[in-house]
C-alpha cells in the first residue's frame, strides 16, 4: 500500500495547538528549546507564529511531524520518524508551493536552507546521500 504525504497549513486552531504540542513532547531532536514549554506558553507561540509558512506533514492522515519556512529563507524540518521519502515529499512541496524571498546581503540568502540539529546525525546523512552539502556549522555559545 502507497502512502500518500500530505500537508495541512497550521493557522493555530485549537486542534491543531494540540497536535502540535504532542507532536512536540515527542520530539527527537532540539535547536531552539531545551526544556518543553507549559501548554499556555506553546499555544501563544502557535497562535502567534514567527513562521512565513508552517505545515503539519500527515502520512496518511496520521500527523508525522511538522515543517515551516522563516523569512530568511530557512527551512526547518521536524518528523517523528525521517525517511528520504518524507524529506523528498517536504522539500517537493516547498519548491512547489514557495520561492525564497528576495536576497539581502549578508542577511537573506538567494535560496531555500535546511536549519537541522547538530546531533541529528541520521537527517544529515540523508540529505548528503541525496546531494545536498553543509553550509555551515554553528555553536551555542
């Protein structure tokens, strides 16, 4: 049976603040939190999203995960489980859907990037095996 990729635009509904926050508990790998937020805190941020775009990615109709896109033309990609389809189905979609913002020197980049964690070993191999190359390498300090 071939399952099907699908993508539901997040525009902060109630259904959708619990998705996203048990989506979240769930998560693997984190850049921005190190500490899960209260679910008053997590609710705020959904309804006041800093995102240009923001997806739940469904497999199925089963919530996988979630994608957004900032305005300075990164990419974050954040799946329970990450497979080169799913990556591939994400990345389809946003060339689709989406065209980077205009460049800004030094702040905006001409093109589309993928903002991963560091310890996301698996996402990095991936995305190598499909041709794509690290930019660069950032610290917490």
């Amino acid at each position: 049976m071939i399952k099907k990729i699908n993508f539901e635009k997040i525009c902060g509904t109630d259904r959708q603040k619990t998705i996203l926050f048990k989506l979240l508990k769930k998560r693997q790998y984190k850049i921005s939190h190190s500490q899960l937020p209260d679910i008053n805190l997590h609710n705020k941020f959904v309804e006041n999203h800093p995102y240009r775009a923001w997806f739940i990615v469904l497999d199925d109709q089963e919530e996988i995960g979630t994608f957004y896109i900032k305005f300075d033309n990164s990419i974050g990609i954040n799946l329970l489980m990450q497979t080169k389809e799913n990556i591939e189905a994400i990345l389809s979609f946003v060339k689709s859907n989406f065209s980077p913002q205009s460049e800004v020197s030094s702040l905006i980049p001409p093109y589309f990037y993928l903002n991963i964690a560091g310890d996301n070993c698996q996402l990095q191999c991936m995305l190598e095996d499909m041709g794509f190359y690290k930019l660069q390498i950032s610290y917490k300090i």
